[in-house]
C-alpha cells in the first residue's frame, strides 16, 4: 500500500526527502535526524530543528555503538533466566545512538523545613530495665542553587528511565550545531517546560530535604514535618543528550536497554523465563531431598 504525504499527516507521519539519493523518507511529526534505508546517509530534517524547536546546547556522543553492543552483552550475562528466544530475537546490533530533548532547569530556593525526631535510651539497675524516648522538633532553614537539572522533553521516553540514565556532564555541552546530528537520530520536544516544573520540584524538595537530614544526627530516627520551598525558575535551557536506546518487543511486551551516550552508563529491564525458574527450583527441591535422606541414613 502506498501512503500519501495526507495520510501521513493525518496518523502522525510526515515525508522528507533525502538531500543524497531522492528517495521519500517517512518519519514521525518529532523526528529531527535520521538515517536514510537507501543509501545510508544522515537525513537532517533542518526545518524541525528551527526557531523554537532549535536547541542551545548539545552534549556530543563521547561513546560508540560498539560500546552499547558490549554493554548489552554484559549485561545478558549469567542471566540464566533470561529466556533464550529474547536473546535470539533481540537484534543488539540495532541498537541506535539518539540525541533526546531536554529541558535544563537552573534555580535558587529559599527553604523552610520541620522535621520530627527522637532519641531512645536505654539503662537498667539490679531490678528493672528502662528505656527513656526523647521527641524533638527540628526547624532546619537553607538558601541553595540548583543549576541544568535535566527534564526529559519527549513523550517518548520514560522519565524513570532517562533519570536513571543521570548524570549528564552538563559542563561539556556544546552551542548546538546540526553537525554533531550526523549518523545519529534525534527528536525535537513535543512536552513543553511547564508540563515539566511539577518533576523538577519535586526533585529539587527531595534534595533539599536530603541535605538538610544530614545535618540531624545524633537521632534514631528523622522524618519531615512540613517544608516551605520557594522555588522561582531563574533559567530554561533547551538542550540535546546523547543516549543509545535499544527497543525489544517479547511476548506483547516492550523491553528497553538505554545507554548514556556520554559517560556509558546503562539501565535495562529484562524479562524472566518462569520454566526455567521453576525447572531450577524443582532440581534444588530434589537434589536437598537426596541430601537430607542420606544424612538419615548416616545418623
């Protein structure tokens, strides 16, 4: 069947045409870089990346596809529960190196924070055992800066999964240019930053409250009360980072290997096969079952 450049629209797809051989690409509204299946070449769609959509900095890809292969590799191994038919079907030469949006918050905050907390000590005389709980309430009060702290600008991507990816060299990026784009796929953002600041506060308060627990020792335990955090976002940048994303389909499930394409840090979830769980548990039940009759037959 033959889609029309209408159609396309209409289920998301737009056409491009290769600046190389000609040919007519299909790719979706958000896709900014591509490689052409005719004849190789990176296809840079300029238009997407102009305007708003141009992004301002850019960390390069300081790792290789063959770095993401390795790493998928590893991380299969002494998997014995792995099952065999994802590894055959899992192609981990298809992994593809892609440039995702982000968003770069930089903020300073003004913290209030109250945090309950005790002490319990213990002492005893020749007829009794005591114990004395001590309650406190702590007022904890701190100015801190935060500065690019990434928000994933796709649909796309799970934000657990780009988070884990963390952290970035923010201090390596680029201004953008489109030449770093080339033999890489990348995405233009389609979450705007305001959809974005509930996570990002949400982070920058776990953080503070992180920083401000250490601060309370001496306790057996800590927990907050109540927080005042004023946060007012003093910059946004718009910015492209670097991950290497492989994508496995198993079983009506999706299952994703992710590398960040900077440092070679990586995340996956991998599924389990249950025959050979269970195989392994009943050999462990028999071979214990041999064990203890021969011990009965020892004593």
């Amino acid at each position: 069947n033959v889609v029309t450049a209408p159609t396309c629209e209409k289920q998301g797809y737009t056409t491009h045409t290769c600046s190389t051989c000609g040919a007519e690409l299909i790719t979706d509204n958000n896709t900014a870089a591509t490689t052409c299946l005719y004849c190789g070449n990176p296809a840079t769609i300029s238009k997407r990346l102009s305007g708003v959509y141009r992004p301002e900095l850019v960390i390069p890809f300081k790792t290789t596809k063959q770095d993401a292969i390795d790493s998928i590799k590893k991380l299969y191994k002494g998997k014995p529960l792995l099952p065999k038919l994802f590894k055959d079907k899992n192609k981990i030469e298809s992994v593809e190196g892609i440039y995702l949006p982000f968003w770069l918050f930089s903020c300073d905050t003004d913290s209030n924070l109250t945090f309950n907390a005790k002490r319990v000590h213990h002492w005893s005389d020749s007829r009794y055992n005591y114990t004395k709980t001590d309650h406190f309430r702590l007022y904890r009060s701190c100015e801190m800066s935060f500065s690019a702290i990434p928000a994933d600008g796709s649909k796309k991507t799970d934000d657990n999964l780009t988070e884990a990816l963390e952290p970035f060299g923010i201090e390596n990026a680029v201004p953008f240019d489109s030449i770093y784009l080339s033999g890489f796929m990348a995405d233009k953002y389609d979450v705007e930053p305001s959809q974005c600041r509930a996570r990002v506060r949400e982070r920058i308060a776990n953080s503070i409250c992180e920083e401000m627990l250490r601060t309370a020792s001496g306790y057996i335990s800590v927990t907050r009360e109540s927080s005042d955090i004023k946060y007012p976002v003093s910059d946004v940048k718009y910015a492209l980072l670097p991950v290497w994303i492989l994508i496995t389909e198993y079983k009506g499930k999706r299952y994703t290997f992710a590398m960040n394409g900077e440092t070679g840090k990586a995340v996956g979830d991998l599924p389990v096969d249950y025959k050979k769980f269970w195989g392994i548990g009943a050999g462990i039940t028999a071979a214990l079952g041999t064990l203890f009759s021969l011990i009965s037959l020892l004593i």
